[in-house]
C-alpha cells in the first residue's frame, strides 16, 4: 500500500523481482551450470530493463539485486571481521605411509566405528568465508590468521559464482556459512597476464598470485573484470543437523555453489591412496592448478570426536603431489634470437627431475627480471614447473652462492650476428635489429609457412634450414619464386620429383590464405592472430594500413599504443615495404574480398547486432558482401552502419555513442532489395 501511495504500482514491483529471479537463474545456469538459456544480448536487456526500473524508483533495489554485483565504491582499508568458527589449516602428507598413519590415528581415536573418507581436489588459490543471512550474503572475509580476516564483501560480491542470494529458500540454510576457494582457470590466468602485457602492465607469477592480488584490490569494478571463481568446499549452520561432509556439499550445490565434482567418497584408505595417485597423473587435465587432495572423514559427528590439535582438525589431512620445485645449478646463461629479433635469455641448468620430466633450461624472460632476482651463472637456483608453463627459476639459494660469484651482466651483441643489441624505451626485452640475422631470416619464414599461419604443407623447419643453407630463399617473397629453382631442388639431399612439387603446390596453395592471416604471417612484433583479425575488419587493404598513422590505428578499441607504434614501425621500413609488393605482384591477399565491387552497399563497412528475423547472422554476412559491403566484429570509428536486430547488445550504445548510421531489418532488406518470405 505504502509503495502504491508512492506511485509505484504492484505490477512494477513484481517486475522487478520477476526480473532479478531470472537473472539469478541465469548467473546460476552460466557461471555454475555452465549451461546457458540465453544470449549475452538478452541477458544484457533483461539487466537493463531491472536497471532502469530500480533507476527510477531506487526504494525497490535489494541487496541482491543482481545490479548490485558492482555497486560498491572502491575502499581504501577493509575492516577486520572476526571468524566465527576459526579457519584452520591442513597438516600436509607427501606419501603412502604418512596417509596410512593419518588412517590409524583416525582409527584408534574413533574406536570400533565404521567411517568413510572424502577426497577433495586441494585446490591453490585463497580462501574465503561467506555468510549468508536471511539467504542473503551479508559478508565475505578472508582467512587472514585463521581468527581475523578482512571484510572484503565489496571484492566478493563481483564474483559471478558467489550467489547473491540462496538457491533454495529452506530456513534451514537461512543463517550460514559456507567457506571454499577462490581460484582462476589457467587459461583465464595466461589470457588476463597476455593483455596485462600488451597494456605494458605488470604480469601476475601465477594463478594464486593473481587471486591474491585481484581479492586484495580496492575498486571492486576492477574486481569483476577478473576471471575469477568460487568453489564451495565447507558448509555451517547452526540451524540445521546436518550430518555428513559429502551430503554438505550436495546441498551446498543445491545453494547454488559451485563445488568440484571430482570429490568422491572411499570406505577404505586403499581407495584413498589409489584415487590420490590417479589424480596425481591427471592434475593437468584440471583447469585450475592444484597441489593434491584433501582427504576429509565423512561423518561430522566422529569430525566432532576427531577434534583439533594445534591449528590443524585430526579429521583431516592434505595429501600433496610430488612437488614442481627442484633445487639445480645455473650452469649458462644463452641468448635466444626470435623470429622478430627479440632477445630472450634462457637458463642453461644441471639436468634435474621435476614432477616426472627432466628440466634442463628455464626461461629467464628479460634483463629486469635476472637482476630483479639477482641471478648469477653459477648459482643454485629453485626451478619451478607449473600446469602448463614453462619452467621457470623462482628464486636463488643465496646460501649457496659461490664466494666469487659476479652479476649477470647482460651480453651487447647477437649471439647469432655479433650485431649492437638495442632496448626501446617501454620494452622490456633487448632487440637485434638486423633484418639480415641469419636467425631472424630463419624465424621468420619458419612463422609465415606455420600452421594458423600460411599454412604451407612441407615447409617445416628442417626445409627451411635447408632452403637457407643454400641460398634459394632469403626471405619470404623468394618462396614464391622458388618454382625457378625447380630443377635444382631435386639434386637436393632427401629431394625427390614428388617431394619438391607437393612443396611447390603447399607455396602455391598458400596463396588463398584470406588477409588477416596474412597480415598476421608477416611476423610483426606484437601482432597475434586475434589483433591480426581486428587489424583487417578496420583496415580492409593493406594501401590503407601502411598509410595509417599510430592514432589512427589506436582508434581501434584493443589496440594500445605499444601495438600501433610496432605496426608502423614496420611499415616505415623501406625493406618490408619492398617485401610487401613483392608478395602483391606474386598474387597473395592484401586487401579482404570483395565478390562484387558495385552493389548496394559499395564501399560501406556493417556491423551486426541482436537476431534477424529473416535470416542467419552468417546468411546477412553473406548477403552485406554480395552487394560489395564489408562486415566487421566491432564498433569504432571505422564502421559506417550498424545492423540491429532483435536484442541488441552493447554494440547498439557504442554505435550510438560514435554516431554511427542505424539500420532496421526492414531498412536492411529494402536496401538489399531482399524479398521476404
Ligand atoms: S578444508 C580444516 N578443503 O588449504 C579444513 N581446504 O591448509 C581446512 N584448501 O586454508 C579447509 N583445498 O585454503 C579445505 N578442498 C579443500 C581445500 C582446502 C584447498 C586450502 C584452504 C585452507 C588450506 C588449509
């Protein structure tokens, strides 16, 4: 009544939480399910509709409103919170036996009883505890010293698979406390660090790191542009008997958490053993990293009988993987030439064994980062391997250091051309500037012949060596003179008639690559596939590429000034100029297709948005290129119209914002001259 008085009439009020249901529902299908229902577009309109209706009447918003994820202003010290129940630590085991006796004393101290085991992935990244009041987050805390942790709800709130509010509305759950992990997937964690570099920012070690760094962050509108997650591992409430550790973390997947499921219950400490040992063998296959299991016994009562010591529950214990770290003696250091002149150094180390592999060399990165950490040839040093990566040395043992040890100083010429190495100013690598470096020659071809490149069959890197060594190509414009060569190719060793023609065909064939991929096998230092790609949709020759300035290049959304200074700067040499119009005359693709030069939409670049009702995005595409158009993927200055369709994303404010021509689907088939139906 009081809200009608206010002019808000009901309908508007079930509206509102018609719509935060349904966006919970859908932050619980993607980021926890991940099975989505429906496009980011209507996901993004349905946000906006409950925007603009808690915009106008601010009284109807709710804690967990689903706008609220983001609402926080950044904060400058968290305030300490006082752990209800302390968060304790895990005691660590590294091997068979150690496990079996964690299962005597488990089964001394709970006389007679049966019991079960849970094993649980241990997950490396930070904990946090969340609770929940009325079935409404009220706080996030980290763990802190295990007593008192800092309130960082603000961070939490933007962690897409924290429920802002409990699935299930049982007063059982209504007062909790649910404590897990938050980590980030390998992936998400080299994608995050390849844009931190690109923005010439400081990367993150690892995922943990990244974690730790990102919770710790006082904008949480920082916060939730980071990949991060939530796994749920531990539930408390006062409210409800609950009775077994495995049955908590069903339920907490019925409160909309996110928990692991590779968590699996044994009656034995065999089983135990044996799933910890499979595991050990797959941790690779899971996204994120982890160093062993968590071995939990099941029944929360006999958890109670268990107790604690110390710091640590008697009810459970961390079975860790053979470590990735490994002591070793830095015997060189070696510079590595890339394909683009980038000087890499790399660790020269006394082979040792990591976590099943041997690991003789380790990438040191950069100067910065030897003398960051000081490392010298000579030293001991920790070499770590993680998931995916590479090994790399964390740390020197300087107790070890030999008395006449001296800094690395970092070496002036190439190890492959004796050429003067120059450092630009912003870049964190040296650089050989000699387009001749036999190396770079090398490298470079070796990069346009790649797969995802130009694709060529039989031009791998033994070929190459081999086409150098004798003088046939130079660079890359000569493969496409290679055919001259024809006769000679075959008195080469390993050569036959039929060898040297499929080469020749693969050469030939790789004529077709579209133009992004072109753009992209030219090698141009900072320019990978997917900037290759944004480069063509906003440049759609290279005559236009090559006369661009970095500002003009810039305008393009991704692209920084790092990356636009490299591509003028290699169009402002007279030799890739040269390069590039041989490459024009031997027929390869600078410019994107055009099938019909003078049609409707001649000359004018589309963007699509939302759902066309008559056809396919991909049919639209077809038809925009068949009367002479362009389309490309995003929204900038270069782009003449912008297709909308039924719900439209943020393209649409983009292109609104830019000024950008508008066009229905109607105006679209009009112009097309397309019947329907
Ligand atoms: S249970 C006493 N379960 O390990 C119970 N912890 O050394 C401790 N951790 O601070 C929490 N994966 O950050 C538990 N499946 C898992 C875990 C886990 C990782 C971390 C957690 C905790 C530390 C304890």
């Amino acid at each position: 009544m009081l809200k009608n008085q206010k002019g808000i009439n009901r309908m508007l009020i079930e509206r509102a939480e018609k719509l935060r249901r349904e966006l919970h529902r859908h932050d619980y299908l993607y980021y926890v399910l991940a099975e989505p229902e429906i496009s980011d577009e209507q996901y993004d309109k349905l946000m906006r509709e409950l925007q603009d209706i808690e915009k106008k009447y601010p009284e109807l918003i709710t804690p967990d409103s689903p706008t609220q994820r983001v609402g926080g202003e950044p904060t400058k010290i968290f305030p300490t919170v006082n752990h209800d129940i302390p968060m304790l630590s895990l005691s660590n085991t590294y091997s068979e036996e150690d496990i079996k006796d964690f299962d005597r004393r488990v089964k001394t101290l709970i006389a007679g009883q049966k019991y079960k085991y849970v094993c649980e992935l241990k997950f490396d990244g930070v904990s946090l505890s969340l609770k929940y009041i009325n079935g409404i987050l009220s706080l996030g805390a980290t763990r802190g010293d295990g007593v008192e942790g800092d309130d960082i709800t603000a961070n939490v709130r933007t962690i897409r698979s924290v429920p802002l509010r409990l699935n299930i509305r049982d007063p059982a759950f209504f007062n909790c406390e649910v404590r897990g992990e938050v980590i980030m997937n390998r992936s998400d964690f080299q994608r995050m660090n390849e844009e931190k570099e690109l923005a010439g920012e400081k990367t993150f070690a690892n995922p943990r790191n990244s974690v730790a760094g990102t919770l710790k962050l006082q904008d949480p509108k920082i916060v939730a542009t980071r990949p991060i997650k939530f796994y749920a591992y531990s539930l408390f409430s006062s409210e409800s008997a609950l009775n077994s550790h495995y049955e908590n973390l069903q339920i907490l997947r019925k409160l909309g958490f996110l928990v692991d499921d590779h968590a699996k219950r044994f009656d034995d400490i065999e089983g135990v053993i044996a799933h910890w040992k499979s595991l050990e063998v797959k941790r690779d296959t899971v996204p994120f990293d982890i160093d062993g299991i968590v071995v939990k016994v099941d029944s929360l009562a006999q958890q109670e009988t268990l107790g604690t010591i110390a710091k640590s529950p008697r009810w459970a214990i961390a079975c860790k993987f053979t470590s990735r770290k490994a002591e070793t003696k830095l015997n060189n250091i070696r510079l590595q030439v890339g394909r683009t002149g980038t000087i890499t150094p790399v660790a020269e180390l006394e082979p040792v064994f990591i976590g099943g592999t041997t690991v003789s060399r380790a990438s040191l990165y950069n100067e910065d980062y030897i003398r960051e950490k000081d490392i010298r040839i000579g030293d001991t040093v920790v070499v770590e391997r993680g998931g995916d990566v590479i090994p790399k040395i964390t740390s020197v043992v300087i107790e070890k250091r030999l008395r006449n040890s001296k800094p690395f100083s970092f070496p002036t010429k190439c190890p492959e051309c004796d050429s003067k190495l120059v450092r630009f100013e912003e870049e964190a690598n040296y650089f050989c500037e000699n387009v001749e470096c036999p190396k770079q020659i090398r490298g470079r071809i070796e990069h346009w012949a790649a797969r995802g490149a130009m694709d060529i069959e039989g031009l791998g890197e033994a070929v190459v060596d081999q086409l150098v060594a004798h003088g046939f190509v130079h660079n890359i414009a000569d493969l496409y003179d290679l055919y001259k060569y024809k006769e000679k190719l075959f008195e080469l060793e390993r050569w036959g008639e039929k060898s040297v023609q499929n080469l020749l065909d693969g050469i030939e064939n790789s004529k077709q690559r579209p133009y992004h991929r072109v753009i992209f096998s030219l090698g141009i230092r900072h320019v990978g596939a997917t900037v290759a790609q944004l480069i063509a949709d906003n440049f759609n020759s290279i005559d236009k590429l090559t006369g661009a300035s970095v500002e003009k290049i810039q305008e393009i959304h991704e692209i920084g000034p790092k990356i636009a200074e490299s591509i003028t700067r290699y169009f402002a040499d007279k030799h890739n100029r040269k390069l590039i119009e041989r490459l024009k005359k031997a027929g390869l693709k600078f410019s994107e297709e055009q099938k019909k030069k003078q049609g409707q939409l001649s000359g004018k670049t589309f963007v699509l948005t939302g759902t066309l009702s008559s056809m396919a995005r991909d049919h639209a595409k077809a038809l925009i290129e068949e009367n002479g158009g362009r389309v490309a993927s995003t929204i900038s200055n270069n782009i003449d119209i912008l297709i909308v369709g039924e719900d439209a994303g943020s393209k649409l404010e983009k292109a609104k914002k830019l000024g950008i021509e508008l066009w229905d689907e109607e105006k679209f088939l009009t112009m097309i001259k397309f019947k329907k139906g």
